[in-house]
C-alpha cells in the first residue's frame, strides 16, 4: 500500500477524516495546517513527522514524534514548520511508529486554521 494524501479542510469546514494508513500520509502545508488524530482503538500509538532538512537555526535533522493515547480524544497537534518538514512539492509526510489496525478506530484529519 502506498502514501496516502489527506485533504486539507479549512477552518470551519467538516473535517475529512481517513483511516490511519500503514504506510503513512502526506498532506499540503501552509504552516499553519495542524495534523489530528482520533484514536478509540483501546491501544496507543506514536505519530512521526518526517523532518525534510535541517531547520534554518542548524539543529540535527530530527523526526519529530507525538504521542496518540487511546481514550476516544481526538488529538491536535501544532502546525508543522514548513522549512524543516515539507518535501520539494510542499507536502509534509507523517507515519505511525507501530502498525496501525487497519480500520477506522485510528483516524487521521489535517485543518488549516486559515479560512
């Protein structure tokens, strides 16, 4: 299975949520597009955020990771900086650490809060 794109709804839209794909997403990001997750599947996971470059203040090139306890609680996370994870075409790329169950108790949304 492949990457799969979210679509990124703005605010105050219905938000679109897909079902949390093994082989991760990818998603258009503005800076200002924060990634949630919905997770009721009765285990936890680690969502990873898959750093492009070294961030222009010259830190090691790191992924960044957050936790997805289980619990029903839809998770935000912030904003992902564009210089350090969005790829050549702007797109920022997520995967979970741990297989995924492969239904619709992990969720995944991504929301501009631009309107």
């Amino acid at each position: 299975m492949a990457e799969v794109e979210l679509t990124v709804t703005k605010f105050g839209e219905t938000v679109q949520w897909v079902q949390a794909n093994a082989d991760g997403h990818a998603y258009t990001n503005d800076g200002l597009t924060i990634l949630m997750v919905d997770n009721t599947s009765g285990g936890a996971f680690t969502v990873q955020h898959n750093e492009q470059r070294q961030c222009d203040f010259g830190h090691a090139t790191v992924n960044d990771t957050d936790p997805c306890p289980d619990g029903g609680i839809t998770r935000v996370f912030r904003a992902q900086n564009i210089v350090r994870f969005n790829d050549s075409a702007g797109k920022t790329h997520i995967e979970f650490t741990t297989a995924v169950p492969g239904d619709a108790t992990l969720r995944v949304a991504v929301v501009s809060y631009t309107s």
